[in-house]
C-alpha cells in the first residue's frame, strides 16, 4: 500500500473512533477500532499521572461497556481539529490529533464546548487494517472532569 492511502486509513480509523465515541451506545464499535494488546491512558491537564489508563483490550471493554450504560441524556460529540503523522512505515504508525469535544443536554438550545484534548496514538497494521496499541489522551485545562 501506498503511505498516502495508510495515512487516509488512519484518518478513517481515528474518525471512527469518534464518532463511536460520540455514539457510547457501540462498545463494539469503540472496542474495533484497538488491537487486543491495547492500552489507553487519559492524564487531566497538568497532571503527570493518568486519572483513567487500562493496559488490556477486556479492562477497556469493560470500562467502555459500563459508560455506554451511564451515559444518561448528554450527547457527546467529538471533532477532530487536526492530525499530525510524527512517523509511519509499513507496520507501525504514531499520530498526534486535537480534539473538541461538545455536549448537549435536552432543552440545551446549542451544544456547548466540554473540552479540548491532544491524543496521541501508536497504530498498528493488523490483518483487519490498523488498529490503536496505544492512545493517549492529554486533557486541557476545561475538562478535567470529563473523559475525552
């Protein structure tokens, strides 16, 4: 493949993880978008100690599957505002994305900015297409109570 289409799969990955996200109704769908080795840290702003990290694909699942059922009546939406590649070849990949993340409540007239994030992903090429090793999420200063 060529490293133009890898970097739109990755694009695509990434997307789908947001919208997965958005949705928390679709563990699967969250849970598809990593390799079963993953790990998944999030670190509140000026922290230097992860608030959230699970270092196995069932302790994400688990995690994933009991937000899905507390989500309540807010809906989330992520936006990916940018994508660096810091380094891709024809195995590994490592990315770097900003996200606003918005939320919406009944009766709310607009959604409203929750919070922003860096992520940072290492990607893998599996035999189902790449999938996140690892993703790191950095909350900025307005969410630290809220997972991106």
């Amino acid at each position: 493949m060529s490293q133009a289409l890898d970097r739109m799969l990755i694009w695509e990955g990434i997307s789908r993880y947001f919208f997965a996200m958005d949705a928390l109704s679709d563990a699967d769908a969250i849970l598809a978008c990593f390799t079963d080795d993953a790990s998944w840290a999030c670190y509140d702003h000026g922290c230097d100690e992860p608030s959230l990290a699970f270092d196995s694909r069932d302790d994400l699942d688990a995690v994933v599957r009991l937000q899905a059922a507390q989500a309540g009546d807010v809906q989330l939406k992520h936006h990916l505002t940018g994508l660096v590649f810091d380094g891709i070849d024809e195995a590994r990949a490592v990315t770097r994305a900003k996200v606003l993340v918005t939320q919406q409540r009944p009766g709310d007239p607009a959604p409203r900015p929750r919070n922003t994030a860096e992520c940072e992903g290492t990607w893998r090429r599996t035999g189902d297409g790449w999938r996140l090793q690892r993703w790191v999420v950095r909350r900025g200063p307005a969410g630290d109570a809220d997972v991106a």
